[in-house]
C-alpha cells in the first residue's frame, strides 16, 4: 500500500471556498492539500512547481477561466489529475472541461464523502463525474455534429486563403465538382450555408489550425 498522501491543489477565487475545501480534504488521513490559488494564473504556477496529484479547479475565475488553466496544466505535465468543482452545470461548460482533459467534473454542492472519494478517484486515474453532470454530459455529446474529415478540413484551409474552387482543384489534383462535394459536406455538418460561415465555424472549433 501506498503511504504517500494524496497531494492536491486548489483553485477558486473564493477564499471561503478556498478554505471549506481544504478543511473538508484535510480530514481525509490519506489527502495533503499543498496549495491554493486564487486564479488560473496562479494555478498554473503552483501546478508547475508543486505538481500536485490533483487539481481541484473552479471555472469562473478572473483572467483567465478554469477551463484555459486546465489546457496549460495539463500540456505541460499529464502527471496531475484536474476535478473541475463548480456550480455551473451548462452543457457548454462540462463539453469544454473534458475536452481539454480534464479527469472529473463536480458540483459544489457536492457532499465532503464524493469530494473525498473524487479525489482519490482522480489520483487512481479514473474519471469522476456527478451524476447530474454524467447525464448532461452523455447528452451534449449525443448532439455533438459530425467531425470535418481531413479533405473537408484541407478544402477550408484553402478556401480560407482566398482560393477558387478550380484553384483548389488544381491544388489537391482533384476535379472543381469533388471539391464542390466536399464543400457542401463540410457545410451541413458545421451548419452553415456559404464559404465564409464554414471557414469561421471551422476556426472556431480549432479544426483548421
């Protein structure tokens, strides 16, 4: 068995949350908190030097949001497990925290038993989600349109610099009509009805960088 505690980090802006999460980890025999921020910035400092087990991150938080902290976090060390802990539950929210990797999602309201069992969760590798939270998540996802293919998305990145169908023909050695095909594909899966709109949207969702 293990006898090293479990070392956590804690992000909020809020001290009293701050400080109610410490004391309610703190009461676990097996849990260490090492640090608290008081925003992303300053999480993603502390994540650096202290390298935490896990990272218990608030999402609304000043400059800059935990969801940015959580990408910064976790492109430079996969060691350390993120736990969103929030009172927002939108579909948007949750979508974008596990996009960028993070481990778990709970609600503030959540009781000191899951906030402890989460903990130990993360650290062990597994995922933790309220179950609130698992239901939005299964459901956004469901609604998640059609990912571009690699042509679709090659046909927008030429598209985007200004060139002609013809031109992208000439481009891929394919004919104006297979790029025409490609096009509309790409314009129904992002929900859009001209050049311009499925460039932006494809942007938007990182598809075309």
């Amino acid at each position: 068995m293990n006898s090293r505690p479990i070392t956590v980090l804690i992000a909020d802006d809020h001290p009293v949350v701050r400080e109610g999460l410490s004391a309610m980890l703190e009461s676990a025999a097996d849990i260490s908190v090492v640090g608290a921020a008081g925003g992303g910035e300053e999480a993603v400092t502390l994540a650096a030097s202290l390298d935490p087990d896990v990272i218990l991150m608030d999402l609304r938080m000043g400059e800059m949001d935990g969801v940015t902290a959580t990408a910064h976090i976790l492109d430079r060390s996969r060691r350390s497990k993120v736990v969103v802990v929030t009172t927002y539950e939108s579909d948007s929210d949750i979508l974008r925290a596990v996009e960028v990797g993070a481990s778990g999602y709970l609600l503030k309201g959540s009781s000191r038993a899951d906030l402890i069992n989460a903990v130990r969760a993360a650290a062990r590798g597994e995922t933790v989600l309220s179950p609130s939270v698992a239901s939005r998540l299964f459901r956004a996802r469901s609604h998640e349109p059609p990912a571009l293919s690699g042509r679709e998305c090659e046909v927008l990145r030429l598209v985007s610099r200004g060139l002609t169908n013809a031109d992208i023909g000439k481009e891929l050695y394919i004919s104006e009509a297979t790029v025409k095909t490609h096009l509309l594909r790409a314009f129904k899966k992002l929900d859009v009805s001209d050049r311009t709109a499925a460039v932006i949207a494809a942007m938007d969702r990182g598809l075309l960088a």
